[in-house]
C-alpha cells in the first residue's frame, strides 16, 4: 500500500511538474502572440504609410505626364521645358516604382504577420487542450486516491 502510495505521490508530482510546463508554454505562446501582433501592427501602419505615399507619387506621376502631354500639344512652349518635364517624368516614374516595390514587401511582410498570428492561434488552442488534458489527470489522480494531500 505504502508503494501505491509513493506511486500515486509520484504520478500527481509528475502531473503537477506537466501542468506547470503546459502553463508556461500557453504563456509563451500568447506572448508570441502579443509580439506577432505588434509586429502586423506595425507592419500594417507601414503598409498604410506607403500606401499614401504611393496615391502621392501617382497624383504627381499623373501630373507630370499632363506636363508633358501639354508640353507636347503647345508648340509655343521651349524644347528646354519639354525636357526638363520628361526629366521629372521619368524621376517620377522611378520613384513610383520604388514605392510600389516597397508598398509590395510590405504587403508580403503583413500577410506574413498573419499567417504567424493563426500559427500561434492554433498553437495556443493545442496548448490549452494539452492544459485541460492535464487538469483532467490531476482530478482523476486525487479522486482515485482520496487520502492523498494533493
């Protein structure tokens, strides 16, 4: 009896040493979440930052092409002009690609953010059955044995 006991008193130490590790792991996870989340935060405030930047660049890219279509229709207008305003159209058109490459990775980037958030979402609901799993155990183990302290 005595090392039924010590059986028991071992089989609930190991149910309580799991339960600590199940617990700490939910807590990883949901820091992991919390990290995640201010990263797609983040992220999408960038996003959203070159988003508007690129509305910006397009207005003006739109801008200048008028420029250059006036430039080319008014014939009273210097060559000189025309240049300068073909100039800024392909300056133009050079940063707008930059900011559609950079609006892009930023897309790719949030959509990274929630990919990894439903990774742990998942990961969090795994840990919190391995949680009640082990609840479970624990009550199971001190109702099977009433006389423990546990």
């Amino acid at each position: 009896a005595n090392t039924r006991f010590e059986s028991l008193q071992g089989d609930v130490f190991r149910l309580q040493v799991e339960l600590a590790s199940v617990k700490q792991r939910t807590l990883n996870a949901e820091e992991g979440r919390r990290v995640a989340d201010q990263l797609l935060i983040g992220k999408q405030s960038e996003m959203h930052e070159l988003e508007s930047d690129y509305r910006r660049k397009e207005a003006e890219f739109e801008a200048a092409n008028a420029a250059v279509e006036r430039t080319e229709s008014e014939k009273k207008e210097s060559e000189s002009e025309k240049k300068e305003a073909e100039t800024r159209l392909g300056e133009v058109k050079a940063d707008l690609r930059g900011m559609k490459q950079k609006l892009d990775a930023s897309q790719a980037s949030v959509k990274e953010g929630q990919a990894t958030i439903a990774t742990l979402e998942m990961r969090k609901g795994e840990v919190e059955s391995e949680l009640k799993m082990a609840r479970s155990d624990l009550i199971a183990s001190n109702e099977s044995n009433p006389n423990s302290r546990w």
